[in-house]
C-alpha cells in the first residue's frame, strides 16, 4: 500500500453541526501509484445554504501534526459545495523522507455563518 516516502492515508470527518452548517462526507484518500508521493484525497461537501466555503486538511501521524502547506484543488476559500472534490498532497514536498501507515488527515469546511442561537440561549462572545 504504501512505497518510499508515504503511507497510507486514513481520513475522518466527523464532528457537531448546527442546521446550515457545512457537512464534509465521503472523505476517502489513495497515494498515487508509480513511486509517487501525491495524495489524492476526495470528498463530499454540503451546504443547505449554498454559501462558498473555506475547506481544511488537517494532517497528523500518531497525533502529532504533519506540515501541509502543499495542498492543491479544492481546498482554501471559495469552494463551492458539491461531490467528488478533490484535493492533492504533495507528501513528498511536505513530510520528505518519512513512512507511516498511521496518517490521519481531518477535511472540515467552513461557511463563515454564526449559527442562530437556540430559543432560550443568548451568545457569549469569546474572550477573557
């Protein structure tokens, strides 16, 4: 599964969402063949609003954070919901070297939407 360089990717998305919120699903990931160290990593995403998103990737290994600066496609701000997105790691420029078959990558998007607050509830700002 994994050659020189990378390992194989498992991927989660999951998380508590607000009605509106954005919904990541189907997130799936296969390292491209041929000695490569590209990552294609797919998903889902869906909002009820249609609003364009702001789309992450959050890598680590054995929970420590991995660098992911080489990412391309459908990823960063303006998505626009749909199937299929795609979403290319260059492992090769990020993490050189390494091998692991325990590299976690989180997708989360991100309208940019306040949820409205619950009936009965008020909203604290954060701070100190």
């Amino acid at each position: 599964m994994a050659t020189a360089g990378m390992a194989a990717v498992l991927l989660l998305s999951a998380g508590v969402c607000f009605a509106g919120d954005p919904v990541v699903s189907n997130v799936r990931a296969q390292q491209r063949g041929g000695g490569s160290k590209l990552v294609d990593i797919y998903y889902d995403v869906a909002d009820s609003d249609g609003d364009r998103l702001t789309v992450a990737v959050s890598l680590t290994d054995n929970g420590t954070p991995l660098p992911s600066s080489s990412l391309s496609g459908a990823v960063g701000s303006g998505v626009a919901p749909g199937s299929g997105k795609q979403i290319v790691w260059d492992a090769g420029a990020d993490w050189p070297g390494n091998l692991s078959e325990n590299v976690r990558a989180t997708v989360t998007a991100d309208d940019g939407r306040t949820p409205d607050v619950p009936q009965g509830m008020v909203r604290i700002p954060g701070g100190t």
